[in-house]
C-alpha cells in the first residue's frame, strides 16, 4: 500500500476511504496518481502547510508534450480530490476541468492464422541478452504472457497484476481481481494451456522463489506498463 507523508496525509487518506468503501478505488492507477501529486509538492512548496490554488493548478496544467486523454488521466484522482476535501469545507479551491479527449478512429487488425504462427514463434525464440534474473524470466514469461491474453482475452493489466494464488490450475479458473471496472469475475483456462502454465510456474519458481505474482519482477512485484 502507498504511504503518503505530506500535510496532505489525513486527507489523503480519508479520501481513499470514502472511494474505496463506494469501490471506486484503483490503488494502482489513483493511488500513483495521487502520490507523484504528493511528491511534486512536497518538492516545490517544501515549507507549505496547506493546499493551495497555486499548488492545483501548476500540477493541472496540460503539460506541452501531453495528449489531452494523458493529462486527463493524469489529473482525474486529484480533481476528485479537491472535489471530496470542498465538500467537507477542509479545502475551498477551484477545481481544474480535465480536457476533452479528442476523438480517434481505431481499426482492430484481425490476425491471420499465418501472423499468429508468427508471432508465437518469435515470443517462443526469443533471445536473452544476458544471463541476468530479469532476462532469464523475460524469456519463459513472454510466451506465457501472450498466450494467456490470446486465450482468455484478459486485458494486459489484469495479466500484469495477476496473483500466483489467482491461477487456479487444478480447477482451470483464473480469479480476476485487478479489473478495469470493480467487479471480480472468472475466467477458464484452455486446455492447451494447462501443461504450458505447470511448466512455466516450476521454471519460473527456481528463479523467483515465492513469488507473490504470477509475472513478478525482481523485487516480487508485478511488471509496470512499460513491459508489454
């Protein structure tokens, strides 16, 4: 869990109450959010006793390298912040609009029998680059990894925040818990997978031993968002 440190600590923490007892919580993305906001006042109003407008709006700007769904995501946690310490007189701010995400035009790219050979075949000749833990894991991770998201149709998040304890191979059911919305839902596994899952989580317990997540990096956490 993210410890806060700042003047902003009670408040801060009465907030992530109240969102949490609604199940409108995410302590991976808000409570990040939420955090580099502590950290970047703590840095520039080091002697500051107090939220103030100053402190909103330098931080809610949209910065110039920022697409507008970035700095809206970016801000999101904190907008309901103010929104929550307003309400309850602690705060009286105005609170930064986020801005409108602009509007895209995606084509899914639907892959051919051919294309999906191909890329599993790559996922499964991969080349490490040394003989370090993080490489050696990459390696039996990766395929894994793909073929789980191709199977299932988890989302790469719900992958990369998968629990060990989560994988119920016997049973063939993965527990989702770190879900886009709130709700914890189930998922099989395919068959072919099976064997695939017990080979991996021996290979890959001989380097991260005890290991909390199902793809852990070498602190025994879950890979950030840069991995995939």
């Amino acid at each position: 869990m993210i410890k806060y440190c700042s003047f902003m600590k009670p408040m801060i923490e009465d907030f992530i109450k109240y969102r949490s007892a609604s199940q409108h919580w995410n302590e991976v993305s808000y409570g990040q959010n939420l955090k580099t906001f502590e950290n970047y006042c703590i840095k520039n109003f080091p002697t500051a006793t107090s939220l103030t407008q100053e402190m909103v709006d330098d931080w809610c700007t949209q910065r110039k390298t920022e697409q507008n769904i970035s700095c809206a995501t970016r801000i999101c946690v904190i907008i309901n912040f103010l929104k929550y310490t307003n309400s309850r007189n602690l705060t009286n701010l105005n609170v930064p609009e986020k801005p409108i995400p602009s509007k895209k035009i995606y084509i899914p790219h639907a892959f051919t029998e051919d294309e999906l050979k191909k890329f599993f075949y790559a996922c499964d000749n991969m080349k490490i680059k040394n003989n370090r833990k993080s490489e050696q894991s990459r390696k039996l991770e990766v395929p894994i990894f793909f073929r789980l998201l191709y199977s299932t149709g988890m989302r790469t998040t719900e992958a990369r925040l998968l629990k060990r304890k989560n994988v119920d191979i016997t049973n063939k059911i993965i527990n989702i818990e770190e879900t886009k919305g709130y709700d914890q839902h189930y998922v099989p596994i395919h068959e072919s997978l099976i064997k695939m899952l017990i080979d991996y989580d021996k290979k890959i317990d001989l380097i991260y031993p005890n290991r909390e997540y199902f793809f852990s990096n070498s602190i025994n956490g879950f890979h950030g968002r840069e991995w995939v």
